[in-house]
C-alpha cells in the first residue's frame, strides 16, 4: 500500500485522550490525530521519533495525523484502518497464497458486518497489531469486547460449513511470531483457542514498514498456547 500525502517527521510528547497527541515539530507543539484508539504505551514514549501525514482538507480539526512511530531501528504503523487495506492488495496481488478470487469489502451477513468475503466463499476478519516485544507480536494491547465478537461470528460462519478465518497484521517489521495476548485480555486468547478448535483458520503476518508504503510480508507463526 503506497502512503499518500506529505510525511512530516516530528517528535512525541503527551498523548491527553485516546484521539490527539501532542508533538514537537520544529520550534512548536502541534496537536496532531491519533488513528487508534488502542493503548499504545509502549510506542507512544516520550521522546520518540514519529512521522505525520498532512491533511489538506480545511474542515480537519487537527491538520496532521500521527503515522508511523519509530521504536529502536524500526518503524511501526499505528493506523489500525490500513491492516485491512494491506491485508486486501497482497490477496489480490496473489500473495496469500491460501486465498484467491474477488474480495468484497465489509459485506453484510445477517445483521453482522464482515471485513471480507473472498473468492465468495471464506469469511475474512483482520486485525492490526502494534504491540510488539522481544519479536513477538501480540493482540490485543487492551481488552476487546468486539473482538470476541468478530471471533464468535466466525465460529457460528464455520459450524453453519463456510470457511472463515481470522488474520493478525502486524505492522511492523521485526516480528518473529504472534501469540494472543492473554495478559491483556484472558476472554480473546480462550475465544481464539475455541474458534481455532472449531475450524476457524488463524493466520499472521507482519509487514515491511516505510513511510512511503506498508506491505505484507511473510507469514507468521502462531502459538495460541503462550500466555496460559
């Protein structure tokens, strides 16, 4: 996925609520959006080297939102909404290898909304991760009430005999594996473990990460078992 608009390289300082930050840019401070609502901390340090992109849209109320974030040599894409994006160019470029044929975007299927239908026969929910320590990516970074949700659908899509499948898009580079995070959130890493019992297939991957574009990569493994 090619990054549009210009990048600004700024530096963090505070993050007030779960929608704006508050950066260094030049000899200012500049309150600047932040596209996810997860928790970030470990990204979101003080001092930390981040890039903007700049809107050009005069009805904005911030003029900048905060991209990417640089933690030791690599960067990390915290715009939750680009997992799917990604997710969606590397099917139809053919590089998922277990999946092929149209992609249809949140298609509706009695009263739920779905990321995906592929191919018009396997059921798609993806997931973007940003947490990340010691190589190891894992979601969710706070609880997800939601997410169990998305999980419980697809499980019910599985018994009823379609094909469906959660991905985890990590996006970032350094990753070695994904595991659920089970200290943050007990209730998904059982959900996930269930739905993986009933057939639901569970995939990772993580991406390359430039500012001028990020593109999923090699898949990863996955242990459900981590974290008890």
């Amino acid at each position: 996925m090619i990054v549009q608009g210009k990048k600004v390289p700024a530096v963090f300082l505070e993050r007030p609520n779960r929608f704006e930050a508050l950066v260094r840019l030049g000899d200012r401070v500049e309150r600047v959006h932040v596209p996810n609502t997860g928790r970030l901390k470990e990204l979101l340090l003080p001092g930390a080297e981040v890039m903007l992109l700049e809107s050009d849209n005069p009805r904005r109320k911030t003029r900048y939102s905060l991209a990417f974030v640089r933690k030791r040599e690599h960067w990390f894409c915290i715009v939750s909404a680009w997992a799917n994006r990604v997710f969606a160019e590397a099917v139809k470029k053919g590089a998922v290898d277990w999946l092929s044929g149209e992609v249809r975007g949140e298609v509706r299927r009695q009263g739920s909304r779905m990321d995906f239908l592929i191919g018009g026969s396997t059921w798609v929910e993806v997931k973007g991760v940003t947490y990340e320590e010691d190589g190891i990516a894992r979601f969710p970074d706070a609880p997800t009430e939601r997410g169990r949700r998305h999980l419980d659908e697809l499980i019910r899509l599985r018994k009823s005999g379609a094909c469906s499948a959660v991905v985890f898009v990590a996006l970032m580079g350094n990753a070695t594996r994904f595991e659920p995070f089970a200290q943050r959130d007990p209730a998904f890493a059982r959900k996930l473990r269930e739905a993986a019992e009933g057939g639901v297939l569970v995939r990772a991957y993580k991406c390359r990460v430039r500012a001028e574009e990020v593109v999923l990569e090699e898949e990863l493994p996955v242990d459900l078992e981590a974290g008890g």
